[in-house]
C-alpha cells in the first residue's frame, strides 16, 4: 500500500479518477513550481485529458515519459538570443513537471496542437479487480424443497 505524506499533497496535482482519487497523484517532495499552467479534464467514466499550456515550445523540444507510475513532462526551450525583447511575457523556459498515476492508469495517446499539450489517459480496471454480481443461493431447506 502507498502512502502519502499528508503535508505534501496538493489537491490542485491531482488527476480525479473517482473512487481511487486518494491514491492517484500527490506532490513529490520536491516542490513544484506552477509552470506550465494545466487543467485535467474528465472525457468519461474511463478517460482523463492532462492538456498543459505550452505556448512557445515546438513538438521537438517537448518529451513525455512514463517509468514507474510516474508521467513526466519536460520542455527545454532554445532561448534565441537573436531578438531584442523590449517586453517578454511568454514564458518559454525549461521545465519539468511530474504527476504520479495509480497503478490502473495508462497513457493513451499525446497531441499537441495550437500551444497545448493534451495527454490523454485511461483508467484500465483488470478484469479480476471489477466489481461483480455475487448469486444468493437458496438456503438448504428451500433446496430440498424445492427439489420434492
């Protein structure tokens, strides 16, 4: 069973699956900053949508990895010392940013369109872990009686 410092969970970084919320995501030890800005989204009862805003990036300079549970989104941005900004209000610096998922969870599918990375992920059940409908049995006597 994990467990999670109570101190470190942050309700903001984590990916909303129901009845394993509690297990899902909690803030590494480590703090995290809040760029790049995201929103997780809900497509249904299975389906989750991580999309972060990263305007500025290319799809090159993006890499998205999954190693032990832990999905991680790390940009590195090739600042251009070309260009003389007289002001600079996009933030494209590197960075990296980290969600733990439940061991149910899967990584799907990746799109990155108009500035937004979305990163869609399932909630994969076993077949084994599944609720199922349990039978009452008659009892002993209405057995017998039933069999007269």
């Amino acid at each position: 069973m994990t467990t999670y410092l109570q101190s470190t969970y942050d309700p903001l970084n984590t990916l909303g699956f129901d009845r394993i919320f509690d297990q899902l995501l909690a803030k590494p030890a480590t703090k995290q900053t809040t760029y790049p800005p995201y929103n997780i989204t809900k497509e249904s009862e299975t389906t989750y949508v991580v999309e972060l805003a990263l305007a500025g990036f290319s799809e090159e300079e993006i890499d998205i990895t999954v190693k032990d549970s832990i999905l991680t989104v790390e940009g590195t941005s090739e600042d251009s010392e070309e260009k003389e900004y007289l002001h600079r209000g996009i933030a494209a610096r590197s960075f990296s940013r980290t969600f733990t998922l439940a061991d149910t969870i899967v990584v799907t599918d990746a799109t990155f369109k108009d500035g937004i990375l979305g990163i869609t992920l399932e909630n994969v059940i076993p077949e084994e872990d599944k609720p199922r409908k349990i039978a009452i049995n008659a009892s002993v006597e209405e057995k017998q009686f039933l069999s007269e």
